[in-house]
C-alpha cells in the first residue's frame, strides 16, 4: 500500500516531516497522535520506513458488496486492526490488541482524542492511550499533523489541494517512573495530559478541557437550538406580516 500511495501523495500534495529520527527504527513503541482529519491515517506514517498499526472499528472490515471488499482490503493494507467497539467490553478490547502488538515488536499508532476535532482544536486525552504505555512499558512518540485539518475537514470528500500537509514527531516521552502504577486513575490522567501537552506544543493547537466526543454532542445541540429559534422567528415575521 505504501509503495504504491507514497509516490502520488508525495506528487500531488508535498507532505513535509520533522523529527522522523525521533522514531526507533526497531522494538515496540506508541505512536500518540492528534487526529485532524481522516487523511492523519496517510500523512502521518508516510515519512516513517517502519509500518504503524491502528486500532479501528471492525466496520470498516465487515461491509458487503465491492465497497465492502475495497474498505476491507484498504483498511488492512495501511494498517488498521479491527475491534468489535460495541458493548461494555469495547474498551478492554482495544487495548488487549494494542498490547498484542506491541509485544510482537510492533509500533501501535493512536489517536488519545478518541476521534476527529470538530473545529481544529486540540482536545483532552482519554486514558486507554496511558494504560497502554505503562502496562506495556514502551516509549511514547508524540505526532503532531500540521495542515491536515484544511486539507480535508470533517465530513468533506474531496480534499484541498492547495494545501501542504505535514508531521511532526516529538522526542520519545519516558515513563518508567510511573511503573506499576497503571490502575491508579490520578497517575493515568497525569500521563495522558502530559501526552496531549507535548501535542500541543508540537501542533500549535489551542487545546480544549473537554472530550471531542462531548464538544461534537455540543455543537450538535446548539445547531438545532439554533435551527429552532430561527424558525420560530422566521414563523413570528410570517404571523405579523399576515395581520398586517
């Protein structure tokens, strides 16, 4: 899949790269990243000689007819794992497969937001990504996309060609000190915050106390508030205008 996408995307968009020698060439490690817009999953390992895995929903992998057969085989070919994220099991799920890779030797790529940010804003860190670092005892490499967000936003297909997306990789983050700790909540959220603020700094983002996933039900709200109250002025201007 690399051999054949690197070099158009190379092509048509000029991707740029920092800090790729902040990667080990070899061993397990955890690739955290910001998630801007679906095309991170292209951008940020392109420069990388190794292969990221990621964890994605077993949807992508279960659909029927040729757009079935093209996400399965799409999907797997960059690297994405399936897991069953429905039930109340979905979370311990995730992270059984992120530690399997990782003690195969592998690096494990996610996105400690949990989702796309509605609005380019940096967004706070679900814990999964801290469990992961301290029960497999590996190195956190911090990946900022820079520009992805303009190239293709949320919800939009076709993606901006004008605009030149790029990666940043942080130094590795080491948190050996933290051990043995990984059931403790104060210690999870501690790392967690210390990956998102290193991704802050790496990105430039302005960065948000709340989950993503919290601000998308948000903005959502508002919107239809919105729609409400804009109908029901346009509903009062129609009242007056027929009894006058």
């Amino acid at each position: 899949m690399k051999a054949i996408l690197s070099p158009i995307l190379h092509l048509v968009f000029r991707p740029w790269a920092e800090g790729v020698e902040n990667v080990p060439r070899e061993g397990p490690a955890i690739i955290a990243g910001n998630h801007l817009s679906f095309s991170d999953h292209f951008f940020g390992p392109l420069p990388l000689p190794r292969k990221v895995w990621f964890i994605g929903k077993a949807e992508y992998f279960t659909g029927r007819g040729i757009k079935g057969l093209i996400s399965k085989g799409f999907m797997g070919g960059v690297g994405v794992i399936p897991v069953d994220r429905s039930g109340g099991q979905a979370g311990e799920r995730a992270i059984k497969t992120g530690l399997r890779v990782l003690r195969e030797g592998k690096l494990l790529g996610i996105y400690p937001e949990g989702t796309r940010t509605p609005d380019g804003r940096l967004y706070k860190g679900k814990t999964g990504v801290a469990r992961l670092v301290l029960e497999a005892r590996v190195p956190v490499i911090p990946m900022a996309m820079v520009g992805t967000y303009e190239l293709q936003p949320p919800g939009k297909l076709m993606p901006n060609f004008r605009v030149r997306p790029g990666v940043r990789f942080g130094k590795p983050l080491d948190f050996s000190r933290y051990y043995g700790l990984e059931s403790d909540r104060l210690v999870l959220r501690a790392v967690t915050d210390e990956i998102m603020y290193a991704l802050m700094e790496l990105s430039g983002q302005e960065y948000v106390d709340k989950y993503a996933t919290k601000a998308k039900i948000d903005m959502i709200r508002a919107a239809r508030e919105q729609e409400a109250r804009t109908g029901a002025t346009k509903a009062e201007d129609q009242t007056a205008v027929t009894t006058d």
